[in-house]
C-alpha cells in the first residue's frame, strides 16, 4: 500500500475546491494546511514539505477545513481563526470577520493618544479606560489592551453569541489589562463610566447596500455587524448623540465610517456639537475614521 503524501492531499483538496469554485485552488489549498499545521507554518513552507507524509491528525483537521471552504465557509470560518494585529484570534459565524480597515481603527487610536497633550503640563499621563462598543470577536478591545497603556477595558456586545465568543478570544489572548465584555446595545451598558475613549466599528451600510454584497459575505456573516437602516447610520448616529456623558474631559470618540457617507457621518458630529471633529484616510487614500473629541475642560 503506497504511503499518502502531503503532495496527494493538497492534490485531492484541490480538486474539491476548483469544483466548488474557490479561485485558484491549488493555493489555497497550500493556505488552509498551513493553518491547520500551526506552527508559523507558511504556504511556501507546505509547498517544500509536499514530499512528506502527514500525520493522521493533521491530515484529518485539513479534511474538515476543505469541506466547509468547498461548502462555501469564508476562509477564517473554515479555519476558525484570524489574525489582527498582534493577535491570534478564534473567529467563526458568530461574529464579523476583521477587517485590515479595521486594524487601521486601533493604529490611529493609539498614535493619537500619543501626541495628546494637556494644558500646561505635557503630554497626557497613560491609563482611565476605553470601551469598544459592537465588539465582536473582541478583536479592538484586545488589541488595546495588549498594544495600548489603559488600566481597563471594557467590551461591548449585544449579540450573547458574539460575546461569548469575544469572552473566548480573552481567554485565549490573556492579556495583562482586565478586559470585561458586556452584553447590551451601543451605549446603555456603559451607565456610570467614566471613559478616557470610546471606538467602534458601528455597521455602517444602508439596507440596500447589505442585499448586494457578495453571498459569501451575506450568506455567513451577521446582518447585524453590517447593516444599520435606510441610510446606514443608524449606530453611527446614535454614537455621535450619545457618547459626550460618558467621556472624561478631553476624551476621543472613534469610529470607522463608510467612505461613502464620510461627509455625511462629519455633519452629524458637528450637528451633535463636538467641540474637535476630524476624518482621517485608511492606508488605501479612503475617508475610513472619524474622530471626535472633548475639550480639556469639558
């Protein structure tokens, strides 16, 4: 009986995603067994390795993996993990797959509370607490707990299945900061804080828009990270009316925005009184973020 290599598997897979339409099959094929591997295995790695036979386990996962990418499961689904920034993170249908736009969020976060600065004393001291409000997968909440210099923060979720898949995630990363996930809509879970910023990635397309996304994205992802009424702000302006109580002087509301709506989303924060408003770019030239902030003496 001939020995099956890693070559025959990646073979087989192949051929059972081309049929089910996956765009260039033999490569993804090589992705998905680096991912299963583990290991800081890299597609290049598995195409060196293809001489070689797999262990039964290994090559067991990589079935189950192939099966629900040719069943149509997005890539992060089918291999139940993603990567954001620094992290490792479970995903699966519970929550919004992150986005690298999202990433570009937690960057301009943290680089803008570096360059704050107080009246008269300097540069802002690090801590107080930030809250994430639509969590998800708790992909924004940990990366500022790992990456940021806050003495707590807090997640906000209102799918229970989400938030327990974002208590998950914590309990994978363990981060050194206290992440505390909350279940409730927007903003209610947060009565009595006192927050030194708040960030969100609100769903920010109109209903209209939701119903020609690719299948792939609507068909497996939660209508309700994505979708948000007629004109797609919905959370985007409940945000924007709402946030000012729940900051300290001198706190940031941040949020990712549709490019589309990005002057749109700018007359809301003015019309909602925001003393500093400011729209930023994402790494592709596109008005991605808006920020808002409190004076000093607010």
């Amino acid at each position: 009986m001939l020995e099956v290599t890693l070559a025959d598997a990646l073979s087989d897979a192949a051929r059972r995603l081309a049929s089910s339409g996956v765009a260039d099959a033999r490569r993804e094929a090589r992705a998905l067994w680096a991912a299963v591997a583990g290991a800081q295995m890299t597609p290049g790695d598995v195409w060196l390795a293809r001489g070689g036979a797999p262990t039964p386990d290994v090559a067991s996962r990589f079935q189950d993996v192939v099966a629900r990418r040719a069943g149509g499961a997005p890539f992060a689904y089918a291999v139940g993990k993603t990567d954001f920034r620094t992290l490792d993170l479970a995903i699966d249908s519970r929550a919004l797959i992150p986005r690298p736009e999202t990433e570009g969020l937690v960057d301009l976060v943290l680089r803008t509370l570096r360059t704050l600065r107080t009246p008269n004393t300097g540069p802002r001291k690090p801590g107080g607490t930030v809250a994430d409000i639509g969590a998800g997968s708790g992909c924004i909440a940990l990366s500022l707990a790992v990456e940021g210099a806050f003495d707590r923060v807090i997640a906000v979720e209102r799918s229970p299945a989400a938030a327990a898949l974002a208590r998950e995630n914590v309990a994978r990363v363990r981060p050194l900061v206290p992440v505390e996930i909350r279940e409730g809509d927007l903003l209610a879970p947060l009565t009595g804080e006192r927050l030194r910023v708040i960030v969100s990635n609100p769903p920010y397309l109109t209903d209209a828009e939701y119903g020609d996304l690719d299948p792939a994205v609507r068909s497996w992802e939660p209508r309700d990270a994505l979708a948000s009424g007629p004109d797609g702000l919905d959370a985007t302006r409940a945000l924007l009316a709402g946030a000012r109580p729940f900051l300290e002087p001198g706190g940031l509301l941040a949020l990712e925005i549709d490019e589309r709506r990005a002057d749109a989303v700018r007359a809301l924060a003015q019309a909602c009184r925001w003393p500093h408003v400011a729209v930023y770019d994402d790494l592709f030239g596109r008005p991605r973020y808006l920020l808002a902030a409190l004076e000093e003496d607010a």
